[in-house]
C-alpha cells in the first residue's frame, strides 16, 4: 500500500470519525439536553477505559514480536496464539466484572 493511499483512507476515517461524532452528539443534545450529553460523556470514557484494560497492554508487545520475528511462520504463529490467549481471558475478566458490578457502574456513571 503507498503512501498516499495509506494517507488518503486515513483522513478520510478521521473525517468520518468528526462528522459521525457531530452529528451524533447534536441528535442527542436535542433529545435528552446537556445532562443527556454529559452522560453519554460519561459511557463513552468509561467504554475507553474498559477496553483498554481488556487488552491488557499487549498489543505494542505484538506489533514489535511480528516485525522482529516476521520471516519465522511458526514463531509469529506462536506469539498470535499467545496474544489472543492474553486477550480472551482479559475480555472475559473485564467482562464479568463489568457484568457483575452492573448496577454500581450505573449509578457511579448517572450521578
């Protein structure tokens, strides 16, 4: 893939990405007010936040494992099982917990 074409279909998910973003914060500025604004602030941070903790920081240690090991198949095969090992039990914990602590996180994030 060039350059320029990396660059083009870049911009163009981050100009996606603002224009969605507009539109969708306007359409709920106009069905719940400010408060319904502050809100879903409030879910999408905490959306951030769970999936970040989900991934448990591996996936920087994955791009450099495959660069570094990129001719060797069984090595990459090897780190690629291992990474979605990691990243099937952090999802899952994050899961439960999130599941679990339900009605705590619903009303930490209403206030």
């Amino acid at each position: 893939m060039s350059l320029i074409k990396t660059t083009y279909l870049s911009s163009t998910n981050v100009i996606l990405k603002i224009i969605i973003g507009l539109i969708l914060n306007k359409l709920i500025a106009l069905m719940s007010g400010p408060s319904g604004i502050a809100l879903f602030a409030h879910f999408q941070n905490f959306i951030q936040i769970s999936s970040q903790v989900s991934q448990a920081g591996v996936l920087q240690g994955y791009t450099k494992l495959i660069s570094r090991y990129h001719g060797r198949i069984h090595t990459v095969k090897i780190v690629r099982e291992t990474l979605l090992t990691i990243l099937a039990a952090s999802t899952s914990i994050v899961s439960f917990l999130v599941i679990g602590l339900s009605d705590f996180i619903n009303d930490s994030l209403g206030q």
